[in-house]
C-alpha cells in the first residue's frame, strides 16, 4: 500500500490566499492507491482471521464423542484433546492429486481422505475435459455423516471446481465423490487436487487449552449426572438388599418348615402303609379264621 500527498507548489502573488487554502486542503487529506498485492494480502489476512475464528468456535464448541466419552478409560479423551504431539508435529500439506483419471459411464469415484488433526484447512480444485460431473463432499465422523458439500452437477468442464473448508472435529475421514451414475452414454475424464494443510503450532496450542475446557464442562456435567444416577441406584441397592434379606430369612423359615413337614408326611406315609397291613390282616382273620384254631379241628 502506497500513500501519495498532492503538493502544489506553483502561485502567484495574486492569488496566495488561494495557494494557502489549496496547500492547506492537501496537507490534510492523501490518497491511498491499493495495488494487486495490497489487496491479496488483505484477502490473505482476512481468510486467515475468518479461519482463526472458525477454529476458535469450533473448539469452544468441542463436544466428546459417546464412544469417547463412555470409554473405559481417560485416553481416548485426552488423545482429541491434546491432538497432535508437537515433538514429531509436521507442518507440511498432505496432497492428493490425480490428472486425466477416467470414469466410465454409470460409474462413480470415491476418493477417502482421513484427516486428524483438528483446525486443518482442506483446499481442492476439480475440473472435466469436455462433459460435466456430479461431485460433492461428505464428512464421515464417529457420530454420524456431515454433508460438506451437496452432491450435485457441476460445470466442471466449462471451469475448475474450487472450495476451501476447515476440519473442525477429528478423527474424520472426508469422502470426495466424483459421479457419473447418472450418464448412459459418456465417459468422463477427471483431473483433481486435494491439499490438507495441518495448523500452525500456535493453533495446535491454543486449540488444546480451547477443547480441554470445554470437554471439562461436558465432563463435570456427566460426573454431576452420574453421582446423581450413582445415589438413586445405592437407595434403590440399599432397598432392595433389605428385601432380599428379609426374603432369605422368611425362605430359610419356610425350608425349615419344608423339612418338618416332609419329615411328617414321611412318618404319616408309612402309618398308612402299616394302617392298612393291620386291617388286611385283620379284616383276613374275621373272614377265614386263625390259622392254628383250623389245624386243631
């Protein structure tokens, strides 16, 4: 950016009033004169401002997964926190990249891309040689699919297909699909680039302390839950063990009871058997006799 000030430094004595109010009204005004490079840098500036915010709010949004959350462990919780380790942390941009790739006529192709570090910025171009295409973006984390960008025809052929997007969750793997389902009767020919563009270190940093406290909301949240849950099931455990005690003591009554009633039933079984060998016997000795009183006529 360049700044010019517009002096006149010609007059003559006629009209040095008109010299004094003329220098005067250019000494307080300049005119800014913006070149091509001044305006990419603020274009640079900005996008760089527009994708610290989106990061910043995506970390302070930053919720745990239930898979995450409901681990039988602190780890896996701590590994989306702290993200990246920064003693082996790589800077450089991930780029996928294929030229002239055919796609036959009712055919499509997928392209996955894992991404997994959190604040990453995802910039792709596409473009067909002589027909269009269906392309869209789908984002596949663990608690469901995201739609980045709708899968529609594009005239890929007429010009390239750009777009830039920040990754705010991870782990996520993009899936950037090229379709030509819909053609019976042309094959399309497909070049494309993706870069993946990991943070600055900085970012990693700040976005560590981000989600570190907002995964200590939703935690202390949980644990405020869960004690409540953990303090109805040890009054519901209490109650329920009274009521079982009382049941074993009333079964251990009743087994007792069990016992003395089989022991009866017992004893009460073989007098009826004894009963009726005594009547058999007898009812015998009133039909037919004794014995020994027959063996003496």
């Amino acid at each position: 950016m360049s700044t010019i000030q517009n002096n006149n430094a010609t007059s003559s004595p006629a009209n040095v009033g008109e010299k004094e109010e003329k220098s005067d009204s250019a000494e307080s005004s300049s005119i800014e004169i913006k070149n091509e490079e001044d305006y990419a840098q603020e274009g640079a500036e900005m996008e760089r401002r527009a994708i610290e915010e989106a990061t910043a709010t995506a970390d302070a949004a930053y919720v745990p997964s239930l898979s995450v959350i409901n681990a039988s462990t602190a780890e896996p919780l701590l590994e989306q926190v702290d993200g990246p380790a920064l003693s082996t942390y790589q800077t450089a941009a991930n780029i996928y990249a294929a030229k002239n790739v055919p796609i036959k006529l009712r055919d499509r192709l997928d392209i996955p891309i894992v991404v997994s570090v959190a604040g990453s910025i995802v910039e792709y171009t596409m473009e067909t040689e002589l027909y269009d295409i269906s392309f869209g973006i789908t984002a596949q984390r663990d608690d469901g699919i995201v739609v980045v960008k709708e899968n529609n025809r594009v005239d890929s052929h007429v010009s390239p297909v750009n777009g830039k997007f920040l990754v705010a969750s991870v782990p996520c793997q993009l899936v950037f699909t090229l379709d030509n389902s819909y053609s019976w009767f042309r094959e399309k020919i497909v070049t494309y680039t993706i870069k993946v563009m990991p943070p600055a270190i900085e970012t990693i940093i700040s976005g560590r302390r981000r989600r570190a406290k907002s995964a200590l909301k939703v935690v202390e949240q949980d644990k405020e839950s869960v004690e409540e849950r953990l303090t109805h099931a040890t009054v519901q455990k209490n109650s329920l063990l009274k009521a079982v005690q009382h049941l074993e003591k009333e079964l251990k009554e009743r087994k007792s009871s069990l016992e003395t009633v089989e022991k009866e039933e017992t004893w009460l079984h073989s007098r009826v058997l004894l009963r009726t060998s005594q009547m058999e016997q007898l009812n015998s000795r009133l039909e037919k006799g004794w014995k020994d009183e027959r063996d003496i006529k």
